[in-house]
C-alpha cells in the first residue's frame, strides 16, 4: 500500500470518529470547547512532537474523546 493510500485511510478513519464524537454529544458547541482545550494542553505537554499531519494534538484530542465515550458506554451497559 502506498503511502498517499494509507493517509486515505486514516483521514477517513479520523472523519468517522469526529462524526461518531459529535453524533453522540448532546451539546456540539461543547464537545467542541473540550476538543480545543485539550489539543491545546497536548500541544503543550507533547512539545517534541513530530510534525506529522496525522499525529496533530487535535486529531489525537478526537480519537481519544471517542475511546472515552466508548469505554464509558461499556461500563453502562
């Protein structure tokens, strides 16, 4: 697989997660205050990091939001 093809993949992933984040928020304008504000912090925690497109404190912000959710899902269930 060619890398232009693997970073497809990804953003589609990243895109599927952002949706799945902000279609199980009750309040987008918040979900979205506490996406920016914790890309903010690991911008600043993570100051060594690569700059990777796809490894932006943003896009690890997301997914991370989404595991959590999931994981909290779980344990209701």
């Amino acid at each position: 697989m060619h890398n232009h093809e693997l970073k497809k993949i990804n953003s589609k992933h990243i895109r599927y997660k952002t949706e799945k984040l902000l279609t199980l928020a009750s309040n987008r304008y918040k979900v979205t205050v506490q996406i920016a504000n914790r890309a903010k912090r690991k911008k600043y925690e993570d100051i060594d990091i690569i700059d990777d497109p796809l490894n932006k404190p943003i896009i690890r912000a997301i997914l991370e939001m989404v595991d959590e959710l999931n994981q909290s899902e779980i344990i209701t269930d």
